[in-house]
C-alpha cells in the first residue's frame, strides 16, 4: 500500500477485513480501539532492540496521532498517522502483533466455525514494489513505552508429517490400505511418526497394509505401532516408552536373541530321536538263550521295535546357559531376561505321543520346565527383595509373571512372586516394633506375614548387610514359612544379632528361650558358634563379614555369673559341644579374662591370685548343687561366696568343677585336651584343681595322660601351633604342675613335656622368641623346686635339658 502525497507516513496493514459482515464490523470496531491504544499492540522483529534514547529524544517533539481507520476496496484496514516517519533500511518481512486485550469482547464470534482471536497476529509481507521499500518503522508510545518494529520469517523446524505446516494431513483412527489424500506428501523436514525417521528415508511409507505417512499422534492403534517399534519385545511387559531406560533395552536385545536361538533348539527337539525299545527298556525274555541274535518270539517282539523319544535335555542346556548369563546383568537387564525366559520356557508342549521311562525322566519336558521355573522364581523372588527397583518395574514384574499361561505340572509356582514391597504396611508394623504377632486384621480378614523362605533368606541378607539387627529380630521372631527347618536356622542366629545390637542379657536369654531346653537355639550351636557366642557376650564385640571383631559403642558388660549360666546350660544340652575340648576351653577362659579381645580377636586370659583353702573347699562343696540346678532348673541363684570380693576366683573355682564333672563321666568322647590346659594362662592353682579332682579314678587319669602326650606328639607334627598364644612363663608353671605332683601318672605327664621340649629345641629357638628366658626359668624354677625327683629317667632328662641350655645358663651344678 502507498503512503499519500502530503508526506504522511504509508498507511500500515492492520487486518483482513471479510466483507461487511457483523463479524467485519466487530473487527473494525476492535481496529478503532487499537488505534486509540497503540500501547496495546507490539511488533518485534529479528532486527534487535529498539533505540531507547532515539525515543526518548523524539518523543518530546512529536506526538502520533492515528487520525482515521479507513478500509480500501480489498478488505484490509488501514491507518494513517500525521508524524514523519523515521528512515531506514526497508526490509520484506513478516509482522507480528501481540495483543495484550483484556477485554472479553475480542473473543467472541458469532460463527462456530470461526476460531478465536488470537494474541499473537502474524501479517504476511506485500508483494510488489512497496513492500521491498517498506522501511523497518518504529512507532513509540509515550503511555506504556512499547515499541512496534518488524521481524522476519521464522524457520521450519524438524516436524512429524502430521505436523507438516506445508502439507495437509488428514487423520483416521485406522487405515493402511493407501495413502489418504496427501498424507504421502512431506516436506524437507517431515519425519516418519513411527519409525523416527526422514519421511525421504521410510520404508514403508507407502506400502499397502503398513502406510506410515497415515500415522498419527490420535490413534490407538499408530501408538501401539510406534510403541512396538521403538521398544521391540519390551512390549510384552507393557512398557512406556518413557520407562524404558538403557538396562531394559540390553535384556531386550538379549532376550530377542535368545528367543530366536531357542527356537531353533525347540524345532530339533519337536523331531525327536529315533532309539530302539529294547534300549530304553531291556527285554528279558527267554527267547534270546533259545534262538539266534534278531529273532523274536511273539510274546517279545514288541520290544524290539523302533520309537521316537523326545529329549529336552538340549533345550534345558541352552536355557541354563542363558540363565547364566543373566545372572551376571545387572538387576534390570536380568529380570527382563529372565521373565523372558520363563514365557518362552512355559509356551513349550511335549508330543502327546512322546514315551517317557524312568531311565528317561530326567530328560523329560515336565521335569526340566520345573527345575528351570524354579530356578527363575528363586532368582526374580531375590531381585525383588535385594535390588531398589523403582515402583512401576516392581509391580509390572508381578503383574507380568501372574499373567504367565501355567500348565498343570507347574501351578506351584502359581503365588510364588507375589512379594511384599518394603513400604507394605504389615511389614513396615512388624519391623518397627508396632506388630509383636504378624497377624493384620482389614474388614474381618486376617492377613499372615507368610513368606517363602527364598524370600526369608534375601531379606535377612540385606539386613545383614545394612547392620539392621533390630529390625531383623523383629522380622524373624513372627514371619512364617513353608520350609519350617530353614526358617529355624535363621531364628537361631537371633542370639548373636542381639548381642552385635550390645543386648548381651537379652543374647544370653534368647539361647535358652524355649521352657523345652531340648528344642532351643543352644542345643542346635556348633562349636564355632559356642565360642564366638562367648567372646561376643564377654566382651560385646561383634563378629563382621571382613572377619574382623569390632566394639560395640553402647554395648552394657553382661555379668560373668549370667554368662557362666547361661555357658554351662548350652554344655549340658548340645552333644557337639560337650564332646569339644575347644569349647570346655572357651568356658575356662571366658571366666579368667579380660573384657576387651586381643589384637587378633581371641579373648586374653588375665591372672586371678589363689584364694584361700578355705574359700576354697566351700566354694567346692556348693557346685555339686549348683551344676544340677543348672541341668533341671531355669533360675539358679549362687550363694554367698559367689557375691563376695572374690566372685571371680568363685566363678573359675565353678567352670573347673563343671570341666572335672564332664571328665570323671565323659573323657572317653574328647579327642583333645591340651586346649583346656592351656585355657587357664597362669591361673595355675585353679589346674591343680582340676588335676586332683581326678585323681581319684584312675582310669580317668590314664587316659586323661594318654591324652595329654598325645596332643603334644600331634603338636610336634604341627609345629607347636598352640604354643603360639602362651608365654614361657606359662610352659614352664603347666610343667612344674605336672612334676611337682605327688601321683607317679600325672608325673608322667610333666616328664612328656620336658622330653617335647629337649628334642625339639632347635625348633623353639628358631620360632619362639622366649625360647631363652624358657630355658632360664627351666634351670630356675622347675629344677630347684623338685630336687626329690631322683628318677633315672628325670636325671639323664635333666642332664640333657643342662646341655642343651649351656649357653644360657652361667654355670651348672
């Protein structure tokens, strides 16, 4: 459009008008009102920002005034203005007017068909002469401060066809017998819906029956299409695609590979292999010593005939294998593969035709399917329990695994994944302490917090590691199983979990929880396990995965008296134990040690001063009752002398009389009993003990001898690897025990090791760095203090331990 003559500026394209229709009407008025409020329309432009102090210089001079609103012949409104206009550079561009109306009557239409009024009003460039010299023009308003400036066209971005501003497109719910209309039609920037593709670049754009440019976002059906393309076979878990993440997609490409090898495997399978009768089930008929090889009678001809057997065993090996594989995935991937597997795995039939004998059965399909399916519910039943997976896969994996098609032989594995999450109420109650019973009651239903013992194991695994011990005696104590033996074993371990919670009393109370003493965790310990539960509740350390022992901060110091207890009850009621010399050791150190392990996590045995004979002998004449109160009673109470300033000489007076107890009855079952020596450290005078209360049966005292020279042959052979843990002062008092007694047998005993220790010199040197201050203490205390000893035997010993030690010894007599 031309500007006129008297110098005012080109009229500006405001709006297309439609002929003088009520609704042309309507936008003239709104045309006026624009003219009257230039600051509520805004034109930008790619040029840049508009020149602020221009304005503001200009603004004092000139004042726009819109004069009239006129409308030519073609339907467009045009404006005129009475200012000169501002010289620039022309440009051919676009214009944009943003409207900030408020008013609710710009939006209305009379017509249904008439779309709403845009905010933002795009106005094409004229053609011809005029608009190549139309000039970038600023119009200012002094009001609001808005400024009305051109911008250029924009670019067309990378699009989907439907999209395509170029292109019409026409939308069905379904149709891919042709293209509709100009669906086939794209532009440069047009990309295939479902293949995420160029257009230029689909396969199937055009062909019958898949037509991709029919695509769209609004169907059903192309969703489910560009679903399966993109994801593959994650569609049969019903995966959104925004789910789908980098681990997913690995165990579907797996998965699709394993599908397609397996089966070829189940092909070969469905063949069959051709064998003999007779060599699945061998004929005995006499009709074999009576003719010729291959001649039959008529009663056994049918077992010489040919059959096709069905073996799995090929398809079963190729699922291990890739249940292997699985295996070593991370969680995500190994799930898909495995519910993968299982859909396949359960798909496959045998021939109803097919034999199976008891030579065969291990190769049949119904019996590898059930080892397979149990195997991958195990693994899946792990995953859910050990592995955070995200809401959406947890429940998907379920939901998936129930919609698997069962046959008969395998509904036990039915409700096998039905797994409780972490955040589940009734687990959440139990293991904060708020539900003692397992049992949740919802609208008169009762719910069990029953769970398979796979599930039980993954659980206590993970507690484990996290050093969750509260909650996990919480757990065990209500959860029920099916395999009631496996879930026994985990509630045995409760003990020790209180006790590495530093709840050494509740550990010591649990042991023996059952009034049947038969049937409580104590009776069912091993060896090991006996003496690890005693170093823990002596010394409130706790036993780690690394194999070391650490401190508990706020462990309390459990009593000795409740730990002797509680040690001499487990004795009485577990066989293994009672039959360990390592544990009778245990008990004795236990009760003469110090509450702290040493650096390498054994208990240290500490020095106790010999109490009076007096003390003594009444401390003696009361365990007889005490140890049978201990074998029929729950609550044993000590008398006086076990509360007095000498509670500790008490309580190891107490252990030995319970180890002489075990000997007079029972040392035909011990296999060892150097350990229990070597337990008293240099608590000597509690040893002697020990050795007088058995003296007095001579056939226990032989064969308590013939045991102790044949520990210390066996240690010869091993290098005396118990001696590792003792000092030469505690040698040299266990052998001046022996020597100094007055029984000839137990005599025989220190001689033993004194002939040990002069053979085998050379090797204490070398491995034992108090082998000198041994041989001092030798030449000091054992010789001077049994100078009666006038045996022949004793004196050439003596001789040769003299000759042996002369380097050590000044002088000897």
């Amino acid at each position: 459009m031309a500007g006129s003559e008297s110098g005012t500026t080109s009229p500006r394209m405001i709006r297309p008008e439609e002929g003088s229709t009520p609704l042309n009407q309507h936008k003239l008025r709104r045309s006026s009102r624009v003219s009257r409020q230039t600051s509520s329309c805004l034109v930008v432009t790619q040029e840049g920002s508009t020149k602020r102090k221009k304005q503001n210089r200009q603004s004092t001079d000139k004042q726009q005034d819109i004069s009239e609103v006129h409308v030519d012949p073609s339907g467009f409104k045009t404006a005129t203005t009475n200012e000169v206009p501002i010289q620039e550079e022309s440009v051919n561009e676009s214009v944009i007017l943003i409207s900030d109306c408020d008013d609710d009557v710009c939006y209305e239409a009379d017509d249904v068909n008439t779309t709403l009024e845009p905010s933002v009003l795009v106005i094409d460039p004229v053609d011809g002469e005029s608009s190549r010299k139309e000039s970038s023009e600023e119009i200012i308003d002094e009001e609001c401060g808005l400024a009305i400036t051109f911008s250029k066209k924009g670019n067309v971005m990378p699009h989907a066809r439907y999209d395509c501003p170029e292109n019409p497109f026409v939308k069905t719910e379904y149709d891919t017998s042709a293209p509709l209309e100009k669906n086939s039609s794209y532009c440069d920037q047009c990309f295939c819906y479902i293949c995420d593709k160029q257009a230029n670049k689909c396969e199937f754009w055009t062909i019958v029956s898949l037509c991709h440019c029919n695509a769209h976002n609004k169907s059903k059906y192309w969703k489910a299409q560009r679903d399966t393309a993109l994801a593959g076979v994650l569609t049969i878990f019903n995966f959104d695609l925004t789910e789908i993440d980098t681990d997913l997609r690995r165990g579907g490409a797996l998965l699709l590979k394993f599908i397609q090898d397996l089966s070829v495997e189940y092909s070969q399978f469905l063949k069959g292999v051709i064998v003999n009768y007779d060599d699945l089930c061998p004929c005995f008929c006499v009709c074999h010593t009576n003719f010729r090889k291959g001649q039959f009678c008529n009663r056994c001809r049918h077992q010489h005939v040919n059959i096709v057997v069905f073996r799995y065993a090929h398809v079963f090996n190729l699922v291990t294998q890739f249940l292997n594989q699985a295996e070593e995935e991370n969680p995500k991937t190994a799930s898909i593969m495995l519910l993968g597997a299982a859909k396949e795995v359960l798909l496959h039939k045998e021939p109803t035709y097919s034999f199976v004998s008891e030579q065969n059965k291990s190769e049949s399909l119904k019996f590898l399917i059930q080892l397979l399916m149990q195997r991958i519910t195990e693994s899946l039943q792990k995953k859910l329990v050990l592995c955070d997976f995200p809401e959406y896969l947890f429940k998907k994996i379920i939901l998936f695994f129930q919609s698997l098609p069962l046959p008969p032989f395998c509904f036990q594995f039915s409700n096998c994944l039905n797994v409780l999450p972490w955040n589940d109420l009734l687990l959440t109650s139990v293991l904060k302490g708020q539900n003692i019973t397992g049992e949740q009651k919802n609208k008169g239903k009762k719910k069990l917090l029953w769970e398979s013992i796979t599930v039980v194991e993954a659980r206590v695994e993970r507690m484990e590691a996290r050093n969750e011990y509260r909650e996990l005696v919480r757990y065990l104590k209500v959860v029920k199983a099916t395999d009631t033996l496996k879930l026994r074993n985990f509630r045995d371990r409760i003990p020790f979990y209180l006790c590495a919670l530093g709840d050494l009393r509740g550990g010591t109370e649990a042991m023996t929880a059952f009034n049947n003493i038969a049937c409580c965790t104590a009776c069912r310990l091993t060896a090991e396990e006996f003496c690890d539960f005693l170093k823990m509740a002596r010394t409130g350390a706790s036993f780690t995965k690394t194999g070391e022992w650490t401190v508990v901060g706020d462990a309390e110091q459990l009593k000795k008296s409740v730990l002797l207890k509680c040690a001499v009850r487990i004795l009485n009621c577990n066989k293994i134990c009672y039959k360990s010399s390592s544990c009778w050791a245990c008990l004795i150190l236990s009760v003469c040690s110090m509450s702290v392990l040493g650096a390498e996590g054994q208990l240290v045995s500490k020095m106790l001063q010999e109490p009076p004979a007096e003390f003594q002998d009444s401390v003696m004449a009361s365990t007889v009752l005490i140890l049978n109160d201990l074998k029929t009673k729950a609550n044993v109470c000590f008398p006086q002398p076990f509360t007095s300033k000498l509670y500790n000489e008490a309580e190891l007076i107490l252990a030995t009389q319970a180890v002489v107890a075990m000997l007079l009855q029972d040392i035909q079952h011990l296999t060892s009993i150097l350990p229990v020596l070597l337990a008293y450290g240099r608590n000597m005078w509690a040893l002697k003990i020990l050795v007088n209360g058995i003296t007095w049966k001579r056939d226990v005292l032989c064969h308590f001898s013939s045991l102790v020279k044949r520990d210390l042959l066996e240690q010869e052979n091993k290098k005396f690897e118990l001696l590792l843990t003792v000092d030469s002062n505690q040698i040299c008092d266990l052998i001046l025990v022996f020597l100094s007694h007055c029984n000839s047998t137990v005599h025989s005993v220190g001689m033993v090791f004194l002939n040990v220790i002069v053979k085998n010199w050379k090797s204490f040197s070398e491995s034992y760095s108090w082998s000198k201050s041994l041989g001092m203490l030798l030449h000091r205390e054992v010789f001077t203090a049994v100078p009666n000893i006038a045996t022949p035997q004793f004196i050439e010993l003596k001789k040769q331990i003299q000759e042996t030690l002369a380097e050590y010894i000044p002088s000897t007599a």
